[in-house]
C-alpha cells in the first residue's frame, strides 16, 4: 500500500460549497488577487470542470490550453499550461471551457492532477472547486486540511454546507485505513445503516472503532484533529448575517466534532456586476470598496494561518467508485 508523498511547500487552498453559485470563483479569483498583491506568489486553478469560468472574473480571455487539456493528454504537465495574468505573482491554470465534459474524472486522472498540483511551487494554489459533494470534488478539498468553505446566509446553502462537511468526514475517515480493511468496511456499515432522521455522531462511530481496535480507533481520532476548513459566509446584507457564520462554526462543533475557521463575511457587493462587465477583479476595480477590504481581511487570515500539513490519507480505491453511486449523506 502507498501512501502519498507530499511536499508541504504550497500553501493550498481549495474553495468549495455545498450549494452552486455561493461565490466560490468571485472569491477565488479576488482572493488570488489580494495574496499575490501582498508579495505572495499564487497560483489559480479553474478546477470547476464542466462549469469553468474563473477567467472571466480576471479578465482573461479563455483561449488557451487549459485543464481539459491536461486531462486529455495533450499537454504532459500543468507547469506547461500556467499563464500570466495582468496581476503581478499572480498566474492562472485554466479550466476546461475549451474541452469541456470532463466533470466525470476517473481516479486514475484525478490522482495524476492531483499529484501535479501538490509538485507545483508557490506560495498559494487556490483550486476553484464545483459545487456539491460528489467524491471527485471531495477529494480535491481534502488536498488541504484547512480548505474554504462559501455559503451565503441562505437557508439551502447553509444545510448543503454542512451536508459538504459531513461527507468531508466521512470520505477523511474511510481513507484513513487500507483498501479493504476492516475499518472501512465498519465506517461503510455506519454511515448506510444510520437511524434516518438521526444526526450522524463521527464520535460514536470513532469510539466503536476504539472498541474493536484501539489502534485504528487512534489513527481514526488523530486524521479528525488535523482537519481544520475554513468557513467564509458570502453575499450578507445586515450585522446578523455576519453572526451566522459564529453559529454554525458552534454547531458543527457541537453536532460533528469538527472545529471549523470562521475566517470572515463579504457583504453582498453591487461592484461584482461592473466587475464582470469591465472585466477585472473587484480588488482592482473598486480597491477601496467594502468587498475589497473584507478580501483583504480575508487575506490576511489566510496568511496568518501559515501552513498546516494536511492529513497522510491512503488512496481511494476502486471500492469507493462503488459507493459514490450508493451514497447519499444528505
Ligand atoms: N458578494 C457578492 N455580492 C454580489 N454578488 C455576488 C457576490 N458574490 C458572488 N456574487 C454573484 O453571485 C453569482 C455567483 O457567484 P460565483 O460564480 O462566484 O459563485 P460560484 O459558487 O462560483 O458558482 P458555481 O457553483 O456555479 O461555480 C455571480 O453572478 C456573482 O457575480
Ligand atoms: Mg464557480
């Protein structure tokens, strides 16, 4: 069995959302923005597949190799599709708009871009996700131990988000453990044969583990510690809005154990429309605006944060293309 090698040289940066159109690419691409302003050296990465479009919130025109290349083999390496852009220390992988239909990746391709990302050399990657919670995507966030997290104060986007953590420690927890072994087989069992309507306590499952196998229980307890996302609430309109963010951060807390990073609130912003149309970032256009200041603070989170190894997991194998079809969490 192989575990991954890493290199903890990059900072990485996953955005995702239960919910589609939360602003995980407004953010992404304005949060790329103001890191590579600060002096940081960062790379974006339209990772959406199917649902490319980070390149028209900088401005960039989507004539290029991008990752459906890659995926295609057309090109070798990512190194061979990043690009400038009008930002300096900012650079751009784009996504698929040009050879679109890849949103199914199979694990082979997932494992390989993967793999890539982590070889890149940055100071940060941000990796602009799709939405929703399929396993492609899941393990794209769990690249990082402190990925981001968008919803906005919306009802729906609020459960989906929280949906999209508890698949997160689901998928963590079975790649803790070999292909095959014993203990996915068990956190398999638990999760399919859960009492429906009840809440999912990833503490009575780790405690069985305990119980059967302290070791694996252990190794089961330690992989939760050292996932730590980040939660950013999007498009809020009044003091309250920015409260939620505090509130879910205590639930998830107190529901699945996790401890998440309330790292901050953009309020919802008139300049993001211009922003399109004039095609540059809000962080450009409008320095001085609200957004702009809230991505600046954002920023500065991200950077005080410093580096967090993510967790050594072991690799999906084919058993868990299996369960995609099978599993539903919601
Ligand atoms: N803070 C904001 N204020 C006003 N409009 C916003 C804000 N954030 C995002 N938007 C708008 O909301 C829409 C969705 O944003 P965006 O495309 O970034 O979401 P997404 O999560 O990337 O969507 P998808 O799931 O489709 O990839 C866009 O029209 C965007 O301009
Ligand atoms: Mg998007």
């Amino acid at each position: 069995m192989h575990l991954p090698i890493l290199t903890y040289m990059s900072t990485i940066l996953p955005v995702a959302s239960g919910k589609g159109g939360t602003g995980k690419t407004v953010l992404s691409g304005n949060l790329g923005v103001a890191l590579a302003r600060k002096g940081k050296k960062t790379i974006l990465i339209d990772l959406d597949l199917g649902g490319a479009n980070l390149h028209t919130c900088l401005g960039i025109r989507n004539d290029r190799p991008g990752i459906g290349d890659y995926i295609y083999k057309h090109v070798q390496s990512l190194s061979e599709i990043i690009y400038n852009t009008p930002v300096q220390n900012l650079f751009f992988i784009p996504g698929d708009v040009l050879l679109p239909g890849t949103a199914n990746l199979d694990y082979g391709t997932k494992k390989k871009i993967i793999r890539n990302i982590q070889n890149l050399d940055a100071d940060y990657i941000i990796l602009d996700l799709g939405s929703g919670t399929s396993f492609n995507i899941i393990d794209f966030f769990l690249i990082s131990p402190a990925g981001i997290i968008v919803t906005t104060t919306e009802t729906t986007a609020i459960l989906n988000a929280y949906s999209f953590l508890k698949t997160v420690i689901f998928r963590m927890l079975y790649r803790s453990f070999p292909s095959k072994s014993e203990e996915r087989k068990m956190i398999y069992s638990f999760i399919t044969n859960r009492i429906e309507g009840k809440s999912i306590s990833f503490h009575d499952l780790i405690n069985t583990i305990l119980y059967i196998n302290p070791g694996s229980g252990t190794t089961a307890m330690e992989t939760f510690k050292k996932i730590f996302p980040k939660m950013v609430i999007n498009m809020g309109t009044s003091n309250s809005d920015i409260e939620i963010g505090g509130k879910l951060k205590i639930i998830v807390r107190q529901n699945l154990g996790l401890k998440i990073h309330y790292i901050g609130y953009l309020p919802r912003s008139k300049e993001i429309t211009l922003s399109i149309i004039q095609r540059q970032p809000v962080y450009m256009l409008s320095p001085g605006s609200l957004f702009s200041k809230s991505i600046n603070n954002l920023a500065e989170k991200v950077i005080s944060d410093g580096l967090i190894p993510p967790p050594v997991l072991y690799e999906s194998d084919e058993d868990l293309e299996e369960l995609r079809e099978q599993i539903n969490l919601k």
